[in-house]
C-alpha cells in the first residue's frame, strides 16, 4: 500500500519562505504567501509599515484560519512564537486580530496595540529589531 505524501508544517513553511522572502532580489510575488496544512490556512507578507518615524520592515500575519479542533489549543501562539525567533525584520504585526481571547494574550505579551479608527480589531506590534524612533 502507498505511503500517503506527508505535507510540510505551517512552521516548515514559515522558516523557508523567510529565508526566500529576505532576499533582496525576491519577485514581489515572492513576497507574500499562503501557508496551507490540511485545513488550516496563513496568509503573510513582507510589508513596511511606518513605526515611529521610520518605515520598517515587517512579517505581516495578515490571515488565519485554523481547523476547528486546532483552535483554542496554543497552535496560533506556538505559530507566533516561531515567527519571533525567525524573522529576520524589524517587526511583526498581527493585523485584524478578531478574537479577543487571543487579543487577551498579546497584550499580556506586552505586543503594542493599536485600533483603527474605533474598528472592531485591532493590530499588534512586536519589536524584533532596534530601529530609530
């Protein structure tokens, strides 16, 4: 009987497509990317975003959609914790953060919060990197 093909984790994932997102000669196409495993889904981006008074780069996780027996387990902030000690940019914003369970965690993390315009999320920033202010 064939093996069935084992899929890459969403945290193989991750790791490969920093190093192929880092380099300076990537395609823009190369600077975004869905990680898939089954049924869960990541979307991320190479952005510059402006903190403080500088532009810098950052991992935006811009996207989640987890399986729902993965969710309320600790995957996402497991997820979140490789990407701290992976990436090679200044920063990483979790961009619309709609559960506030998880809100909850990143602010006991000490993550900078920030609204827009009174919207029902909120986006979180962690400083990886120092950069002017």
């Amino acid at each position: 009987m064939p093996r069935k093909k084992q899929l890459a984790t969403l945290e193989v994932q991750l790791v490969a497509w920093l190093k192929v997102a880092d380099d300076g000669d990537c395609r823009p196409s190369h600077r975004r990317i869905w990680l898939m495993q089954g049924t869960s889904r990541i979307f991320l981006r190479k952005a510059k975003r402006l903190i403080g008074n500088d532009f810098v780069n950052c991992l935006d996780i811009a996207n989640v959609w987890l399986a729902k027996r993965q969710r309320g387990r600790g995957r996402f902030r497991s997820f979140v914790a490789l990407a701290v000690s992976a990436c090679p940019w200044e920063a990483i914003v979790i961009d619309q953060v709609q559960n506030e369970r998880l809100a909850q965690h990143f602010r006991r993390e000490g993550w900078y919060e920030e609204t827009d315009k009174g919207a029902p999320y909120f986006y979180f920033f962690k400083h990886l990197r120092a950069f002017n202010e």
